[in-house]
C-alpha cells in the first residue's frame, strides 16, 4: 500500500500542471504501469478488450475507423503481443544489453517457436478482421449495429469465459462424465491465473458497447481517451464498476479542481483506509480461524456462538475490504478531478433482500439489473417470468465473483431469497421512527442481516462439506462460548465508531455532514482514524478480496 | 453524450461547496496532536519497554560474557530458547563436563529469526569488538529462511541508522518493507503499536487473552499447513549467509540447534537441508536435536514451547551434544584464532560440500 501511495504521489505531483491532454496521457501510461504491476502479460487482454470495443462501439454507431488510426491500432496490438506476450525474460535482457553479453540476449529473447503463439494468432485475427471490417460496414444499418454488437459481447465473454471458467467447467464436466458413468473428456486444468479485475473492466467495457446500441451514449473517436474509460487505476481492479455515460464525459471533457473536492477526498480515503486496515485485515483472521477448524475438521470444540461469530467476522471483513477500496478509489479519483459512483450505502441496515443490493457493491447490481434482468424481461411477462429472470440474474451475479460452485450456490441463495421476499409481498417501507417503528425496523435489519450472513458462509467456505459442517455446528451445539463472547467485543471494538459515523454520512452519500461539523469534531474524527490505523493494524495485512474477482 | 447528473454519485464538491477544515488544516491538526504523542512515547513509554530494555542489556551482558572466566557461551533464540534452555542447568551441565568454569549468558527475543539473530550478535559483541567462545543459535523449521516481519525491536533496538544499508540489502528486498522498517525504525509511536494494541484490547475485550491466543494459533497452523503443502522455494537464504559472514568476519564461533518441535514435516526438512548446507559450507556446526530428545506432546504448554520440566531434559541433551564442541575448542583457544580454526569453506570435505548431513 505504500508503494501505491509513492506511486499516486508521483503522478499528482506533476498531474495538475499539464494540459487535458497531457493528463489523459499521463493517467493512461499510470493506469498501464499500475496495471503492469501484478502482471505485465495481462496487459495485453486489457489492450484486446480495449480495441474491440473502440472499433465496435464506432461500428455499432456507424462510424468507421479511419485507416490510419486502424493501422496504428493494429500495429499496437501487434507490437503489444510480442513485447508482452512472448516470455521475454526482461531483467536478464536488460543485464544482457547492459553488458552486452549475446549468450545473455539469445537467453532473454524467445527461442521456441510456442513463445510466438500469441502474437501469431493475434495477427491471423487482426487480418482476418481487417477482411471482414469493410463487410460489416457496408452491411445495412440496422443489421451492422447488430454484428457489431454480436462480436464485441462474445469476444468480450470470450476471454472472460476463458480466463475465469475455462478450468472450472472444463474441471466439472469432466467430474459429472465421471460421475454418471460416461467417462471423461481427459480435459488437463490449464492452471490459468486469473488477471486482476478482468471481471471489473470487462463488465465495463461491454456496458459502452451496449450503451451506444441502446442509443444512450455516442462513441468517442479518440483511442486514447476510450483506453483510459477502460483502464482508468483507481477503480481498475475492484471497481466500482463506471458506466460510459457517466465516466466518459469526465474523461472527454476538461476537469477542474473543484471547492471541497480535495477535504471531501481526504474524508474518504482516510475512511476507505480504516475500513481496510481496521476493520477489514482485523476481521480476517478470527473469520479465517473458524472457517479453517471446520474446513481442516478441528471443530469438536466449536459451538454454534463460534461459527456465528465466525460468519459475522467474515460479513465485516468483506464490506470494510470491498467498501473500503471503493471509498479510496472515490477518494483518490476526486483529488484528479473525477468522480466515481457511490458503491456502498451501510448494506447491513437493508430490511430487505431488494434494499439489500440497493446497498451492496451497487454499480454490479445496477449493471446486472440494466444489462441482464430488464433485458430478459425484469418484471414484464408475468410472475412466473419473473422469478426466472431473478434468479438466472443472481445466479450469474454468483458466478461472476468466482468459478466456484460455492458462489454459484450463494447467488441462487439471492436469488431465492428474493423471490420469497417478493411473493410473500414483504413490505420495503420500514422507517425507523416511533417506538414500534424503531422496534420494526431493528427486527427487520436484524433478520436481514443474518439472512445476509448466511449467504456469506457459501461465500466464504471452500466447500459445501464445510457448509455443512458449519450448519449442523449451528443446529447441534447452541452454546453461548467466552470464545464468541471475546469475538463480539472484538468485532464491536474494531467497527462500531466508524459505523456511527456513516450512520451520521448516510454511508457515504452526505459526506457534508462531517465535513461541515465543527472543527474539533472532524479533527476528533481524523485522529480517531489515525490512531486506530497506526495502533490497530494487523499484523499481516491482506489483499484487497475483491482483486480475485 | 447523453447529459445526465452523476445519479448514484453524491458530490458536494459538484455544487462547490467550501469546507470549514480545509485538508491542509485536517492534516496539521493530526500531526500537531501526534508530534507530541510521538515524542511522550519516545521519552517515557519506550524506556519502560522490557522489550527494549532487552535489546538495550545486549551490550552490557555481551561483554560480561566476554570478560567472563573458562568457557563462554552466547545463547541466541527466541521465546522457544527462552522457554527451552535452562542457562542455570546448562552452565553446570557443561562446567562439570568440560571440567572448567562457564559463563553463559541468554539472549533471546521472541518472535524472533535468522535476521534479528545476527543483530543481536552484533549489539552483544561485534559492535564493541568482542566474542564468546561459542554462540549456540536455538531455531526452529524455517526460521533460517528469508522472509518474515523484521519486529520492531530490531528496528528500535539493535539498529541504527548505520546498519539500513546492509539491513536493506540484506534481509529487506521490497520498498513496502524497507518503508514499514523506517517508519518502526522513526516513530516510537508505531514501532510500540503491538503493546498500545494489546493494551487496549485487553480492557476492551473480556477473555482477550485466550481468544488472541486460540486465533493465532489457528492462523499460525493454517499459514503452517499451507506453506508445508507448497514446494520449497530455493535460494532464499540470503539473511542467513549474512549472518554467517558477519560471524566469519568477526571471528565468532556458531552452533546452530535445530529445535524438537512438533509437525515438523518433510517439506521443512527439506528446506532446513539447504540452510544446513551454507552453515556446513560456511565452516560452522550443526546439531540435530530435533528428534533426539525423546520429548513428548504432553510435557509442551503449546505445539512449540516447553514447560520447566521438559526444558530441563532439553537443556541437558542440548549440553550432551555441544560439549564436545565447546570443550575441543575452548582447550584450543589458548593460541589459536578462531579464523584459523574454522575450516575453509574451500578445503571442506566433499560431504560437507554436498550438504549429505543427516537430519
């Protein structure tokens, strides 16, 4: 993280100084470099993903590329897959260069013909494309903006497909042959790693191309400017996920520093950090302790106030991970002039499983419920249809945080549980006012919450025989244990300030509250922050969860 | 492009809003707070540290040591050395065995490894130019590898300013650590984090004790079973050739433990074979006493320390096996350096050369 911090210093630094221009320059070769950082090779998917959504979204809008720029653009490519794409051993090439050592350089450079797959099949495509681009022009508009559209969603879930699920069906397939007596397709896991955020920008990338279909959005014309919309850092890996119409613009147009802009980034990059470092790496490991007696079967000892506390570690681990990186990407975003969507509003208030993903990572669920559920129907053709839409959505929402069926289990769960929400006709409109209002609303949340939680045990554990064992632990063993007592007082520690101050912010939404409090107050509230990040560290921190999806 | 307001995005900063605490004033305020607070922790909390204290008596028992009578011996470990060896039984094991006096004397920090090991060598004895007959190095599986947190009392305690660059070269590859250890090395505040943290979770958690320790433990076993299940990295003994030297170059004589700990598997063998091989190659003494001690599960208070009893038949095995070191050289001494005594790595037998020492 401190490196980040030298890195975004480094580029503020000089950011405000130059042109429009220059910053969009400058925030591409960062976002670029910072994507480069976890691994360079996957850059490249960026750059496809990148390339066929900029002549698709111009197609879809009827607009040609002009030669020139395609050219450039095919060379890029095609430069971009040698240089990135061929193992090229970097520090021995320049330790060769630098010495002038040919042995070394035959070394670093590709010497099997396998190191040249990539850039072979990437210019096969690009030719083939080249045929078939003027075709597609020329076909009538409707059906172009069609096959443009057509290409840019199945590439797109081409290489998501392949990145994130290639094993994972291949590997369940070949189990399910197995198991009902057909054999097995032999197919070997490739062992693919998964490139950050491939999920995030993908997701982001195809909403353009949708969103210029749907007549929403015009294209840009500027390569450049569409690269940056695609990979811009501070949201790049784990979102929030931002749509054409509302980053493009930002983009596109000239940005200015704004009155409060840099006071309210502050507030939310010091409350993103606590959410992470605090709340987040401090929840981790009580959560991992008691998932790991189940998994590892060391779980005789465990009551049913233990698993709980276990999920409930978890439940705050994962919002003060996942939220937290979305209030610094708001933050840092707004210090360079942009604004990115809030993502979380205190999702474990919700008295509903609606009001729920109303709350929770909100730029998926607004993408997923625009992009998926209303297209196959939303709530259009009758209850029945519904239902199906719901559910086909949530269990694609489950699958696109992992290949696991562990996620595919939990969106279902979602799934249902919106269902039953909706049929029993349950009411949204709970407002915490008078006693018995208060009363109500706290039941509600209360009941939601844990609804909430045990979607996260299918989420968090490896797997269903886990889920299991948690489950009966839970039925079998009601005990209150000192374990689960320590556990709450430990979790009230670490979350319950910060939680009173977004209860004050309504999440994030009214950030002029802190920011307009009293002075002593808002320096109380910075110390706070301060002092629990530099004391209440962990003393391992974790990776942002999210960068797997 | 469609016009259309940041809908899910509430800016105040849209409509320009002037805040009462601009950032710059939100910032000096908090370091206008913490500046005294750092500067209390320094004066008054780091002296009462008896971590520090610790680190800070290394000196002064290091040259007690040195001007000590008969056989002098460092022992160097962490909290498994502290729990483990007995210095009373092991001093009377090794004057009735060598048949002279004996001066020994504990240095220990728990959570410690290879890399706070040579700093504490160096603050004991290299620093103010002396030696002990013997330094006997207690570790554990794994804990000669690279890699690890350098605690904050190496960086408070047993480092200075002039000792960054070889810590950094050394023992610290990435700028994420290099910037954590100047920041424990610079601020009391942070460096005494873990005992702030303790501290207030011990009155804000009832039971925090135990259920600290249930955690860890857990977490410990489960980073255990994971790094056990994954192949041996190679090569990555860089602190540990340090260390050797460092010891090389100041003369100083090493006999390293390896200690009886449960669950030590193959994979960990394994990986202790390579560091077993520079210590062999590097002309130093290697003792297995991992398996030898006829320990059992029960006389442990956890999976790694042992209660008073065990400690002491430890510390006898552990006299049993260095006796014969100590004693060979320490009547040698008398006339012969130690530079001269320890072997040369290039005129080291074959065997020690391929590293086929048993485990």
């Amino acid at each position: 993280m401190l490196g980040f911090w030298l890195f975004y210093g480094a580029i503020y630094a000089v950011y405000w100084r130059l042109s429009h221009h220059r910053q969009n320059t400058l925030l591409l070769i960062a976002s670029y470099v910072f994507y480069a950082w976890w691994d360079y090779r996957f850059l490249f998917l960026i750059l496809v993903s990148t390339v066929i959504d900029f002549i698709g979204g111009l197609g879809v809008a009827g607009v040609e590329v002009p030669r020139t720029q395609l050219r450039k653009i095919n060379a890029s490519i095609v430069a971009a897959a040698v240089l990135l794409c061929t193992n090229i051993n970097y520090p021995l090439l320049f330790g060769s260069l630098a010495k002038w050592s040919a042995a070394g350089l035959s070394q670093a450079l590709p010497h099997r013909w396998t190191d040249l797959i990539v850039p072979i099949v990437t210019a096969v495509i690009i030719g083939a494309y080249g045929i078939v681009l003027p075709k597609l022009y020329a076909a009538p508009a409707e059906r172009r903006r069609r096959q443009f559209l057509v290409i840019s969603m199945v590439a797109n879930l081409a290489i998501l497909g392949f990145f994130k699920y290639f094993d994972f069906f291949a590997g369940s397939a070949d189990r399910l042959l197995h198991a009902i007596g057909l054999g097995q397709l032999g197919i070997t896991p490739l062992g693919i790693i998964l490139p950050a955020g491939i999920s995030f920008y993908t997701f982001q990338a195809m909403s353009y191309t949708i969103d210029i279909y749907r007549g929403d959005v015009e294209p840009t014309r500027s390569f450049r400017d569409f690269a940056l919309f695609v990979c811009f850092f501070p949201h790049l890996v784990a979102g929030p996920i931002m749509r054409a119409h509302t980053l493009l613009p930002q983009v596109t147009g000239p940005r200015a520093r704004k009155p409060g802009a840099a006071e309210e980034g502050l507030l939310l990059v010091f409350i993103g950090m606590f959410k992470k470092i605090v709340i987040a790496d401090n929840m981790a490991p009580v959560a991992s302790a008691i998932f790991q007696q189940v998994a590892t079967g060391h779980a005789a000892h465990l009551t049913a106030s233990d698993v709980l506390v276990g999920v409930y570690a978890f439940a705050f681990q994962i919002y003060g991970d996942f939220s937290g990186y979305s209030s610094i990407a708001r933050g840092i975003s707004k210090w360079i002039g942009f604004e990115l969507v809030v993502n979380f509003r205190m999702p474990y208030l919700a008295v509903s499983p609606s009001d729920f993903w109303r709350r929770w990572h909100i730029s998926l669920s607004s993408w997923l419920r625009d992009y998926l559920y209303i297209p196959l129907g939303g709530n259009r053709n009758g209850i029945a249809a519904m239902y199906r839409n719901l559910m086909i959505t949530m269990l694609l929402g489950g699958l696109w945080h992992g290949a696991s069926w562990t996620f595919v289990a939990w969106g279902l769960y979602h799934g249902l549980i919106l269902c039953i929400f909706r049929s029993a006709g349950i009411s949204e409109d709970v407002r915490p006012t008078g006693t018995f209002g208060r009363l109500k609303w706290l039941f509600r949340v209360t009941c939601m919450f844990h609804l909430t939680c045990f979607g996260w045990l299918l989420f968090r554990a490896d797997s269903f025989a886990t889920v299991a064992s948690m489950l009966s632990i839970l039925v079998h063993r009601i005990a209150l244990s000192h374990f689960a007592v320590a556990a709450l007082a430990y979790i009230g520690f670490h979350t319950a300030i910060l939680f009173a101050i977004e209860w004050a912010m309504d999440g994030e939404r009214r950030l002029d509250r802190f920011l307009l409090a009293p002075r002593a107050m808002q320096i109380t509230g910075y110390l706070y922050m301060t002092f629990m990040m530099i004391v209440f560290h962990a003393e391992r921190a974790f990776e942002f969860i999210y960068f797997q999806f | 492009m469609r016009k259309e307001p940041l809908n899910s995005s509430t800016s105040n900063s849209d409509i320009g809003v002037k805040y009462p605490l601009p950032w710059y004033m939100a910032f000096a305020a908090v370091v206008f707070v913490l500046a005294p607070l750092e500067v209390a922790c320094h004066l008054h909390l780091v002296p009462l540290s008896s971590d520090y204290k610790t680190c800070w008596s290394f000196p002064a028992r290091g040259a007690n040591v040195a001007a000590g009578k008969g056989i002098r011996i460092a022992v160097i470990g962490n909290s498994a050395a502290r729990m483990g060896v007995n210095p009373d039984v092991l001093k009377t094991f090794l004057a009735k065995s060598c048949g002279s006096e004996v001066c020994l004397d504990r240095f220990t920090i728990d959570g410690s490894r290879v890399t706070v090991w040579n700093y504490i060598l160096a603050a004991a004895f290299w620093r103010n130019g002396v030696n002990p007959d013997a330094a006997v190095i207690i570790f554990q599986p794994g804990a000669l590898e690279d890699g690890g947190d350098l605690i904050p009392p190496i960086a408070q305690g047993l480092t200075g300013p002039r000792d960054w660059p070889e810590v950094f070269q050394d023992h610290l590859p990435s700028a994420s650590e290099r910037i954590e250890f100047a920041a424990d090395s610079v601020s009391a505040l942070y460096a005494s984090r873990a005992k702030w943290r303790d501290k207030a979770l011990h009155v804000a958690v009832p039971g925090y004790g135990p259920f600290a320790t249930t955690v860890n433990r857990v977490n410990f076993d489960t980073l255990r079973a994971h790094a056990n299940s994954t192949l041996p990295r190679a090569g990555s003994y860089h602190s540990l050739k340090s260390l050797l030297a460092n010891a090389r170059r100041n003369q100083t004589r090493l006999i390293f433990v390896l200690y009886p700990e449960f669950e030590t598997d193959q994979g960990t063998r394994s990986l202790n074979r390579d560091a077993i091989r520079c210590i062999q190659q590097a002309g130093f003494e290697f003792v297995d006493l991992s398996t030898s001690t006829g320990l059992v599960e029960s006389q442990y208070v956890d999976k790694f320390h042992m209660s008073p009893e065990a400690a002491a038949i430890f510390t006898v095995k552990l006299g049993e096996a260095i006796t014969p070191l100590v004693k060979h050289h320490y009547r040698q001494q008398a006339n012969a350096t130690i530079s001269s005594e320890l072997p040369d790595p290039e005129k080291l037998s074959d065997k020690a050369k391929k590293g086929e020492w048993s485990l």
